[in-house]
C-alpha cells in the first residue's frame, strides 16, 4: 500500500492511480469481511452439527421406537384419509357419470320416440292418403269421354301409321300420351281382368281405382320435390303433406279422364323437369345412363312423352325452361351441353304438340267454344268462380292478395338485381301459374288445376324460409300455421271426397242399368234404343247426357263402346225421345214390351 501511494505521488496522472488504489483498497476490506462471515458460519454450524449431536446422544431409544410409532400412524391416518377423499372423489365422479349418462340416456330415448312418433304419424298419414286416392277411384263409373278412349280410340298405334293424319282422336294430336293415360282405366289391363272373368264394371273400378292412386302419388312427390327444391332440401315430410293435401283439395273432381288427363299428366311433366331444376339451384346433374350415348336418347324419351300432354301441365315446364335458359343465357353459363339439350328439347317439342293440337282439330273446338265470349269476360267469369270456390279453404281474397303482393316484391328483387336463384325460380314459377291461369281462363279451359296449384305451392314455399328464422316469434307463428294448417286441409281433403261421394252415389247404377236396357234391345232385335225423361230418372242416367241426336258424340261413343265389350252384338243406337218423332214413339213401346 505504500508503494502504491508513493508511486501515486510520482506519477503523472496521480488521481487515476489514486482512485485505482481506493478501490483495491475496498476490495480487500470487502474480502477479509466475507472470510471472517465465512469462518463464523463454519463455526455455527460446527457448533449446531455437535449440539445435535449431544441432543443424539441424550435421547432415549424407547422414545425413538415411540416417535417412529407414532410417525407411522400419523402417515397411516394420513394414507387412509388421502385413499378415502380419492374413494369419495371416485364415487362422485361415477356419480356424475351416472347423471350425466341417465341425462343423455333420457335425451337420447325422447328423441328416438319423437322419431318413432313423427314416422308412425307419418305412415299412417300415408295409408289415409292412399285410401282415399283409391277411395275416389272406387266411387267412380264409366260417362263421357270414358266410352271413347276405352273403346275404339286409336291411342294404341303404329307410329308409322299415318291415315287420317292430324285428326282429333289419332295419335298424330300433340296429347297422345295424355291419350294413352285416360285409356288406361280399361285399355289393357281391364280387358285382362275381363279375359280371366270379372266383368267390365268390377274391372273399371279395380284399374281406375290404381291408376288414380297412382296419378295422385305422381303428382304429390313430383309437386313436393318443386317445393324442397325451393326450400334447399328440408322438411320433405312436411312438404309432403301441405302438398298432397292443397291437391286434393283443389283437385277434387272424382272423374277418371280428368284424373288422367290433369293430374296424371301434370306429375309426368314436372318429375322430368326435375333433374333440370336440380342442376340449376345445386349444380349437381342427374343422369338417366352415365353412358352418354344412352343419357342422350333416353332423356329425349322423356322430354318426349313429357311435352306431348294436356297444355295446361306440358306449358308450365315449358315457361320454367325458358326461364332457366333465359338466367344462363344472361350469366354466359354454356358449359353443361348435356343439361343445354335436355333444356332446348322442351322448349322445342312442348310449341309442336300444341301446333300438333291445333291443326288436329282441337283448335277449332276450342274456338267454338269461345265465339260467344271475349277474352276479358272469360277471364273475368273465372277469376269469380276461383274466388267463391268452396275448396279454397275460405280465405281466397287473401290469397289473391298475397299473390299479387309478393308478385310486386319479386318485381323490385329483380328491378333491384339482388335475386338468387331459389327466388327466381319462384318469381317464375308465380308468374308462369298468373299468366297460365289468366290465360286459360280466356279460352275457357275447363281443367286450370295447376296453375292455382303452383302459384298456392310457391307462397308456401316462400312461407317455409320463415321456419329457421332467428326470432323466435317468427318461428312459432309459421309452426303453429303448419300445425294448424295440416289440420284444417286434412278436415277439408275429407269434406271434398264426401262432396264427391255424394254427387255420384245416386248414379252408382247407372251403367249396369244401361247395360241392361242395351240387352234388352238386342234380345228383341232392335236397331235403336229410345230414352225418356221418365227413364232418365228411374235408371239415374242423368250424367250419361244422352240427347235426341243419335249422332252425337256421347250418344254414339255409348253404343260403341256397348258392341265393344260384347254387350250387343250390333251396333244399336241410343238418343233421348223426340215428342215430334212418331218413329221414336213405336219404337219405344216396342222396347217396353
């Protein structure tokens, strides 16, 4: 340290050295005190290590074992009191595992008897609806048309059989498979029945009754699958029902030809049109073959036979095609030609079987019937009577109403171009059944049954996008709509068949009684069978429409159709008594006789 110091004084830059000298200096000091701490901790703790060791030495043995004791029973209790918390925590747990396994148990059996009720409800619902279509067959009877197509209708033909070309009743009319359809009740699987022994009238009912079950079921599924389309595929079940139910009632008038010729013709054409509307809202195709070479002339096939029906079925698939084409066009969707054919073949050959119609002499008919009204008053007629119609569930200005209010929304969307397709689709589908039905009432089509049908079926569509809705309130006015709605139309669907029921029970007869009268006639060698009025209505022939005219077309499909199944052997007219006709008056007391 004194050689530091004086080579500080020395040096130049004695301060630097100094204050290096200070700081050695605090670093010896800072050394021996931690040397010094070191030695009295060494020495604690040689002190402790000998004390404990005294303390060691002091104690007695028997004290240790008591200690050692004593240790071991505080750590059994301790052991035994750890084992049972953990039983407890184990007995707990398998206790909440029980709760909650009875908990999912109890969820799980609610909703497998929620699913067991709602498919028993289900089936069931479907033996009634069966019933009943087979029910509407059953009361039904031979009249009208049912004599034409049942007989010698040229419906069963060669294609390449060309004479008398374009006329009403062969097949060249653009309604040739809607022909084949209404000769369906007898034509040919009744005359089977009737080559094993059953009668003409026991064979009528048992075949009318399968084919209407059959048009009924066709319509049903083609018409609910429009509608889960639209509502992106949910809710089948429900559809179902609401559809089936608004077609009966709509659809309520218990005669085969108008069976066949509406509802049967309506349900072909739309479950071809299906695979179309499929593609076009989910981009996904459905193909008759996956060999393009068969897909191409098979979905020609169907186009075929899906076009060539009644107008008012066969025109609403046409007016939902050019839509579609119409939205591709716009958005320059070419890509799909398979999907592009199966669009082009309606479009083409729906307009050529209406040309086909026309220029076979349906045309002119339908011009006939008309000449002594307008458009506008035929128009005006209809919209009344749809109106006042006891089968629209009694609420028809509200739907006029609501059709005319979301015909006006759809109008904005698409002023606005916000429309998605499932809204275009029902924007079309409501204004092709408007114009449909205003169209058709203008030429006073009797059967207008499916544009009301698809203008009800796309507000209820519109109505369904409503039962996923956030708000609660929403959601529980459209279920109790359905709820109650299902109701009301099955209560109504019941009152049309015994309306029905009702209106043909007291003429059940009258075939077998006309039967009877033409046998008659045969036996005693007659030419013609003369009607009264008083056999009108003692035979219940009121609905046979006989008239003074042996000619006439119901007279004359009468008497055919008599030869046709063996119950003469001639043909033997019928008309309805002349006062005037001294002829008629022998003749009639010749069949009294």
């Amino acid at each position: 340290m004194l050689d530091s110091k004086i080579k500080c004084d020395n040096g130049g830059g004695g301060k630097y050295l100094l204050i290096s000298s200070l700081f050695k200096r605090n670093k010896d000091s800072i050394n021996i005190t931690e040397s010094i701490n070191k030695n009295i901790d060494v020495k604690d703790s040689i002190e402790s290590k000998q004390s404990y060791i005294n303390k060691q030495d002091s104690i007695n043995p028997s004290d240790i074992n008591k200690d050692i004791e004593s240790n071991h029973k505080n750590s059994a209790k301790i052991d035994s009191k750890q084992s049972e918390s953990a039983q407890n925590h184990t007995k707990n747990q398998d206790f909440n595992n029980k709760d909650s396994n009875q908990n999912y148990n109890i969820e799980s059996k609610t909703q497998d008897s929620n699913k067991t009720l709602s498919n028993i409800f289900f089936y069931a619902y479907i033996i009634f609806l069966a019933l009943l279509c087979l029910s509407f067959g059953a009361i039904m009877f031979p009249f009208g048309d049912d004599f034409l197509y049942t007989s010698n209708a040229s419906v069963f033909y060669s294609p390449t059989n060309f004479a008398h070309a374009f006329t009403p009743i062969l097949w060249q009319r653009g309604r040739h498979i809607a022909d084949i359809l209404m000769a369906l009740s007898l034509r040919p699987f009744g005359e089977i029945l009737i080559s094993f022994g059953l009668s003409v009238t026991i064979a009528y009912k048992i075949v009318a009754s399968f084919f209407v079950c059959v048009f009924y079921f066709l319509a049903f599924i083609s018409y609910s699958l429009l509608v889960y389309f639209l509502n992106g595929k949910k809710d089948f079940r429900i559809i179902f029902i609401f559809t089936s139910l608004i077609i009966i009632c709509i659809f309520h008038r218990a005669d085969y030809i108008n069976f066949a010729a509406y509802l049967g013709s309506a349900g072909l054409s739309m479950l071809v049109f299906l695979p179309i509307l499929h593609y076009f809202l989910f981009n996904v195709e459905y193909r008759y073959s996956a060999d393009s070479t068969i897909n191409i002339p098979l979905t020609l096939l169907f186009v075929y036979f899906a076009s060539f029906q009644i107008e008012p079925s066969s025109l609403i698939v046409f007016g939902l095609c050019v839509f579609i084409a119409l939205y591709y066009i716009a958005t320059r969707f070419y890509k799909n030609i398979n999907m592009w054919f199966y669009i082009i073949s309606f479009i083409v050959l729906v307009p050529l079987s209406v040309a086909m119609t026309t220029f076979s002499g349906r045309g002119r008919t339908q011009r006939e019937m008309i000449a002594d009204f307008s458009y506008l008053d035929s128009m005006i007629t209809y919209i009344r009577a749809f109106i006042k119609n006891y089968y629209f569930l009694h609420i028809n200005q509200l739907l006029v109403a609501a059709i005319i209010i979301c015909f006006g929304i759809f109008i904005y969307i698409l002023i606005k171009r916000k429309i998605a397709k499932i809204l275009y689709i029902q924007f079309a589908l409501l204004t092709i059944g408007i114009v449909g039905m205003l169209g058709f009432a203008a030429i006073r089509v009797p059967g207008i049954y499916f544009p009301c049908i698809i203008i009800l079926l796309t507000l209820f569509s519109f109505v369904l996008a409503f039962r996923y809705s956030r708000i609660f309130i929403i959601r529980l006015i459209i279920n109790t709509f359905l709820i109650s709605g299902v109701a009301a139309l099955i209560c109504d669907s019941i009152s049309v068949y015994e309306s029905e029921f009702k209106r043909l029970s007291p003429y059940k007869d009258s075939i077998n009684n006309l039967i009877l009268l033409y046998k008659n006639a045969e036996e005693k060698g007659l030419d013609k069978l003369i009607i009264t009025p008083q056999d009108i209505q003692k035979y219940h022939l009121q609905m046979q429409n006989i008239t003074t005219d042996s000619k006439s077309f119901s007279n004359s499909t009468i008497s055919s159709w008599m030869q046709y199944y063996g119950f003469t052997t001639k043909y033997i007219k019928i008309f309805l008594e002349d006062s005037n006709d001294e002829d008629s008056k022998d003749s009639k007391d010749n069949v009294n006789e």
